[in-house]
C-alpha cells in the first residue's frame, strides 16, 4: 500500500490521514468515518487503502480517548 494510513478521533468519528503525504504541513486528511460508521472519502486511495478503511469502519471499536471509555461509533453494529 503506497498509503501509511493513520486513524484518529477528533471528537466527531474517525479521520483518516495519510502519513505519506502533506498539505500545509498536516497529514493529509483521506476520508472520514461518521459515528455511524459511514465512509466518506477525501480524495481517492489504493483498494488497499480503501479495503483498510472500510475494514476498521465496520469491525474496529475505538474508545473516544485513553482517559474517556466511551465509544467513537453508535452501538448499531
């Protein structure tokens, strides 16, 4: 994957950045996943990553930080 994709909460579901690339010396932002662990997408990204991404929206359980238990996504799944 020509991606290094990175996940994060910034309090609104999970943003999906790309470590490989830069825009105004932030990684760039590739898609998001919404609380209720819908894709968007940014710009567009390898199968791979695409495969990755749509992976971690459907089976991942982030916690909204190391010091808050609660859960990024609704528990509809």
């Amino acid at each position: 994957m020509k991606e290094h994709l990175m996940f994060c909460s910034l309090g609104n579901g999970i943003t999906v950045c790309d470590r490989n690339k830069e825009v105004n010396g932030d990684y760039q932002r590739v898609a998001h996943i919404d609380s209720n662990r819908n894709v968007q997408y940014y710009v567009r990204v390898t199968e791979e990553a695409s495969i990755e991404i749509e992976r971690y929206a459907k089976t991942e359980n982030p916690s909204i930080s190391a010091t808050q238990k609660g859960g990024v996504f609704n528990n509809e799944r």
